[in-house]
C-alpha cells in the first residue's frame, strides 16, 4: 500500500473509533444526568477531573507524542527493531518514575489544586471537601494514561492504530457501568464515577499491553538513561508542554472574557464549542494523529520530497472533510441545538445565540484542521519551540480581538476572535515552514479547493432547501428530527457524489479502501 493510502486509511480508522468514543461519550453523559443530575455532586466531580484531565493534556497527549514518536521513528528506521526497543525500555522506566512522582504529589496537594480550579466552593458546605476527596481518587488515571500514550506512540509508528485509537471508548464504557452498578452501593454515589474513570485507565492500559508485547517490545524496566535519544525526548518535550499550556491559557482567556458579559453568554460558547469539536475530534486529530509517523519517517530519512507529498495529501484530505463539515454546521446551526438542547430552561432564545456563536465558530475547523496538519511536520524534524511561539502570538491575537469584537457583537465577538486568530494561526505556520524547508509544493491543492468549493456549494443550496421545511421554534419533533436527518445525509451523499464525479482522486482511494475492506469482512 502507498504511503497516501496508509494515511488515508489510518485516518479513517482513527476516525471511526473516535466516532465510536464520541457517541459513547454522549450516551455517558445522558447517563450522569440522568442519575446524578446538575448541582452540587456533578459540579465537585466535573471540577475534580478537570485537574487529571489537564495534565494528561500537558503530558500524554501533548509534549510525550510530540516528541517521543519523532526520535523513536528515526531510531526504528536507522538503527533497526533491537535498538528501538532499547531506547523504549529507557524511556519507559523514566516515564514511570516521572509520572509516579506527579501522581504522589497532585494527590499531597491536592486541596491547593482544587482551590486554584473551584474556589467557589467554598461557599457551599462540604463541596470542596468532596472535590478534594474525588480528585485523590482520580489522580493516579494520569499515571496510566501517561503510560498508554507512550504505547500508543510506539504503535503508531509500527502502523497499528485501531486499538489505541479505542482506548476512550473504554473509559466511557468504565464510567457508564460504575455509574449503574457501583453507584447505588455507595454512600457517596458520585464517586462511583471517579471509580469509573480510575477503572477505565487501568483497562485502556491492559487492552493495548498485549499489542505492543505482540510487536516484540517487552518493557522491563532499564534505569541507564544515558543515551542521547532518551535526553533529547526529555529536551523536546518542555517545549511541548509550553505550547499545551499556552493553548490551554486561551481556552481560559475566552472563558474569562465572557464572564463580563450578559447572563448566558459563557454557556452559549461552551455549547457551540463543544458542537464544533465533534467533526474536529473525528477527523482532524485523527489525521494529526496518522501523519506524524509517516512524516517522522521521511524527516529522519532525509527525504524532503517525501515530506512535502505526505503534507500537501494531508491538507488535500482535510479541506476535503473541514470545508463541507463547516459549512454544515453554519447551515445546521440552529436546527441542532433546537433538536437537541430545546428543552427544560433551554428555551428557543438560547438556541438562537448558540446558534450565532457556531456560526462564528465554524469557519475555524478549516483553520484548526490546517494548523494541526502543519505542526506534526515541526514535529517530525524535531522543532517543538516554533509551533509553541506561534501559539504564543495567536493567544495576543485572540485576547486583542476578544477585546475589540465583544464590544460590539457580545459573545459572537468573541468567537470570530477565536476563528480569526485560528487563521493567524495556521498562516503563520505556513509561513514558517516555508522559510525553513522552502516552496511547499501546494499549487496542486487550490485546483481542488476550487472543486472542494463548488461541491460545497451545491451541498449548502440543498441542505438550506431541506430545512426551510422544520419548525424549529418547535424543538424535537418527528417531522423536525425526518427533515434534519434528510438534509445531512442527502447534503453528505450529494457532496461525495459531486466530488466523485468532478475526479477528486482523495475521494476516489478513499471509496475504493472502504470497498476492499468491506470485501474482506464479507
């Protein structure tokens, strides 16, 4: 198979199992509400996962795969199996011993934690000591987390993604048989979601064991943590941790700066956001996620050709999927919160400045999808600290912005200002690794961007036909529910049909993969 189809079909099963995670995630929280509702146990548990949360961001997620799978590349394809599982040993006893350490002392401190994340707690009789009591609980899920990333890193590069890529739909499954079996037994029913979540780090780590045992890595430990590779990880990482930290502190400036605005405004752009990041999870960090090995490959090989065609296919395939998928959501905008949150104290005023606050929100899943493609080639050839300073001059950009535009459209202000300075963003990455690797190659891509658009357009003129026939002051109902579901999967079949016929080779190999695998299942 060709290095464009591994990315293609790795993507593809990363986005599967994302979508899988997703929908269990969904039906996780429809389960938490259901038995625990929204107040004062709900709040001390959502506060208490925060803190976990955030530093599997800052190691895991973030700084460990950044800079992990780059080196373990280039050690796997130039020095062969035997020292690539050398090097991991090393690097799996430090990250044991790193972590173990961040888990001892978040549990000590975490009364200090959780005043800096709930200091409003402590109004309410015996909130914070919950949230105390439930994030020690919880706290050690860092620790296997932290574990299951470097295993994931490892499989990636191997080319083995689908498991990995199932690991959050385990932790959804952990807390949703927790919440019904467990809760009922204890006095505290909460906290048999933070059980839940403990019990889902452990499985994550126990189901991808086996895998990486089966690709001949037997992770005993080794204390000589000498070697160049294992110093230069660590080097690479503090940067990445910085870049996490940063984009975390722009989620916060947002937040602060709704605050001052009208009652409502921080929950309209924490549900228009949350909405957008559907499409983003499912494809734009799965295909992050797949084309940083193939890059990693070509960077340690020298290969800059090579390098350039994974970069300019992965941006091929993301305008393919962000450009109709934005446009989607600013059509559907409020056709969606009206079906899905019009209900209780949702009323239908609430669904029409969610509704705005996506559609200022949308056009920036092109951008993220842009800048998430660009960054693994930093990656790759072992710069962390360019994309760190971009994000540090794209949070100046979005806070000035915010500013600025709140001014004058409240809380839609402050979304524009979040796509414009994803633009910034995603130009100034461009920019960059034009001066540092020279012409990109891209003039193949806006060829495509003007078919991707014509077929968007014509999706987005039969998508609005569609639903000019709901009544979605209604909220949920069948006719409302029949007209959105047509909308989405004709404006979907049309959008494929159209790009299929205008010979976009992106959806042509994408198709055909589809097809040999449903052939081999039958």
């Amino acid at each position: 198979m060709s290095e464009k189809r591994q990315v293609t079909a790795a993507a593809s099963v990363l986005a599967v199992a994302t979508l899988l995670s997703r929908c269990a995630g969904l039906i996780r929280d429809v389960v938490v509400a259901t038995l625990f509702g929204a107040g004062f146990a709900t709040d001390a548990f959502f506060v208490a996962f925060t803190i976990p949360n955030l530093l599997r961001r800052f190691f895991a997620e973030g700084s460990l795969t950044a800079a992990f799978v780059p080196i373990f590349s280039q050690i796997h394809h130039e020095e062969g199996h035997a020292q690539a599982v050398y090097v991991a040993r090393q690097c799996w006893t430090l990250l044991i011993v790193v972590m173990a350490t961040v888990t001892a002392a978040g549990i000590l401190l975490a009364p200090v934690l959780v005043h800096l994340v709930g200091q409003g707690f402590e109004t309410v009789p015996g909130k914070m000591a919950l949230t105390i009591e439930l994030t020690r609980l919880m706290f050690p899920y860092i620790f296997f987390v932290s574990l299951l990333a470097f295993m994931t890193g490892i499989l990636n590069v191997y080319g083995h993604f689908f498991i990995p890529a199932l690991s959050p739909l385990v932790l959804n499954l952990c807390m949703i048989g927790a919440a019904l079996c467990l809760g009922p037994c204890l006095d505290i029913p909460v906290g048999a979601l933070a059980w839940g979540v403990l019990l889902g780090g452990v499985s994550q780590l126990a189901m991808t064991w086996p895998v990486v045992r089966r690709y001949g890595f037997q992770l005993w430990p080794a204390f000589h943590w000498r070697h160049a590779a294992v110093r230069k990880i660590a080097r690479l990482m503090l940067p990445g941790i910085a870049g996490v930290a940063i984009y975390q502190i722009n989620v916060v400036v947002t937040r602060l700066l709704s605050s001052f605005l009208a009652q409502g405004s921080v929950s309209w752009l924490y549900y228009s956001q949350r909405l957008m990041e559907f499409p983003q999870g499912i494809f734009v960090v799965s295909l992050a996620q797949a084309v940083l090995p193939t890059m990693s490959r070509h960077a340690a090989r020298g290969d800059r050709d090579g390098l350039l065609e994974s970069l300019s296919h992965a941006l091929k395939l993301i305008l393919l999927v962000t450009i109709p998928a934005a446009a989607g959501l600013v059509c559907c905008a409020e056709p969606l919160f009206s079906l899905l949150f019009m209900r209780g104290a949702f009323e239908f005023s609430d669904v029409q400045q969610t509704a705005t606050a996506l559609v200022a929100y949308a056009p920036g899943l092109v951008f993220v999808g842009i800048s998430r493609v660009v960054v693994p080639v930093f990656h790759a050839r072992q710069n962390t600290r360019t994309p760190v300073w971009i994000s540090f001059w794209t949070l100046l950009i979005n806070a000035g912005l915010g500013l600025l535009l709140m001014r004058y459209w409240a809380h839609t202000g402050l979304a524009w200002a979040l796509t414009l300075s994803s633009l910034f963003n995603a130009v100034l990455l461009l920019w960059q690794l034009r001066r540092q690797l020279g012409p990109l190659r891209l003039s193949s891509i806006f060829s495509l961007l003007v078919k991707i658009l014509a077929a968007t357009a014509l999706m987005t003129l039969f998508v609005q036909w569609m639903l000019q026939g709901g009544d979605w002051r209604s909220g949920l109902t069948p006719l409302n529910l029949i007209f959105l579901l047509a909308a989405v999967a004709g404006g979907v079949g049309l959008y494929g049909l159209v790009c299929f016929l205008l010979g976009i080779d992106e959806i042509r190999s994408l198709s055909q993969w589809v097809n040999r695998k449903l052939h081999r299942s039958g």
